[in-house]
C-alpha cells in the first residue's frame, strides 16, 4: 500500500536545474511510526517525487521509489524506479493524451495493463497525479492515474470545511489491471486530503486495516 503513495534516478539532478520550484517535503507515518519522508518538486509538465522508506514494520517495503515525467512538446516521459525490498524500473511514454509505449524490467512486473494499447486516453502519471494534488488549493477534479501496471480513478466525494482548513473525502479506485498487496489485491481505498490556507497539509490513505499519512513540513 505504501507504493500508492507512489506510484526518475536522475531525480536529484533534475531538482537542482532552474526550472524547478522549491521542494516540498513531507513525512510519511503509520499510526505515530514515521516510515520516511516524500520529497516534491516541480508542476504539472514536469514533476518528480523521492519517496525514501527506511522505519517500515519489519522491514518490508523499505528503500526507495523515484518518478519523474518530464514534457516536450506534447510528449510526456515518465521514469519510475524502485529500489530496496523491491527492484522495478517503468518506462512510459505518452503522446497528447494517449500512451505510447511501455517498458518495464524485469518483465515478470508486467500486467495485462502494461500493453500500451489497451490504456484509455486522458491519464496522467503519478507525479502529475501528486502535482494536480499539491499544487490545487482545494478538492481535485477527477483523475485517471496510470502507473505501468494499472489504472486508478480518484474522484471528491465529500468538502467539508472545518476552520481555516477545507477537508476532501476522496475514492480512490482501481478500475483497470490487478489491485495492491499481493495476495490481498485491493481496489478500494478511503483517501483525504487536507488544504489549510489553499496549501495541502496532509493526504491520507485507509485501506487493509492501515491507515498511512503524508504531513507537508
């Protein structure tokens, strides 16, 4: 579940060149166990996450995943790579709305999804997905995110305002390809994002029984 968070190796390099924001950097916690931290920069066209796990219960899923897309044109690439208890690298390329083409190594990580013609139009990757959620100042307008492997929908179901802060119920969904934590495969995560003065405080995922945290520093 913790990949969800999401879901590239020259990350470090692409957040020191100029057209990059200043980083956004949040922690990632189970309960009160910190797990790690996520590290945010860019915008919609080019984006990157680092996503470090090093205190996960037992060890399982520590290390660490990047993804980066990066836009010419309308040409969009897309790099993600797991390093750690996993090893994994995805390689997607979209033209317009449309995916073009999908590498990922080994090959025994492929889905059904992995074949670029069967994933519809109009999807963004995860640091797009994490760009439209950091960058908004309130709820999100639906999203179909595709990660090489799978596509989710996530979609506002509920605003409530609670003082200064706006709280976003959210779905998130697998509707295309196989779910997360093998052998459970779950489809259907409870999802909140929290924006206090038009800024994303906090997004949280409920699913499994767990319930894990991103608090923006």
């Amino acid at each position: 579940m913790l990949r969800i968070f999401f879901s590239i190796t020259a990350f470090l390099a692409l957040i020191a060149g100029p057209t990059w924001a200043e980083p956004q950097n949040y922690t990632v916690s189970l309960g009160g166990r910190q797990l790690g931290t996520l590290q945010f920069n860019g915008q919609s066209r080019n984006a990157a996450f680092l996503l470090t796990l090093n205190n996960a219960p037992f060890g399982i899923k520590n290390g660490t995943f990047n993804a980066v897309t990066e836009t010419e044109g309308d040409t969009t690439d897309y790099l993600g790579t797991n390093r750690g208890s996993e090893t994994r690298d995805i390689a997607i390329t979209r033209r317009t709305d449309q995916v073009a083409s999908v590498t990922i190594a080994p090959a025994s990580e492929m889905t059904e999804m992995s074949d670029a013609g069967m994933v519809p139009a109009g999807i963004v990757f995860p640091p797009e997905l994490f760009a439209a959620l950091a960058e908004a100042e309130t709820c999100p307008s639906p999203l179909a995110v595709y990660d090489g492997r799978r596509v989710v929908q996530i979609a506002t179901e509920a605003v409530k305002q609670e003082g200064e802060t706006v709280v976003c119920d959210m779905s998130y969904r697998v509707v295309m390809g196989p779910g997360y934590v093998s052998p459970f495969y779950l489809k259907s995560f409870g999802m909140q994002l929290m924006y206090t003065d038009r800024k994303l405080a906090r997004a949280s995922m409920s699913g499994g029984g767990f319930k894990v945290h991103l608090t923006r520093q």
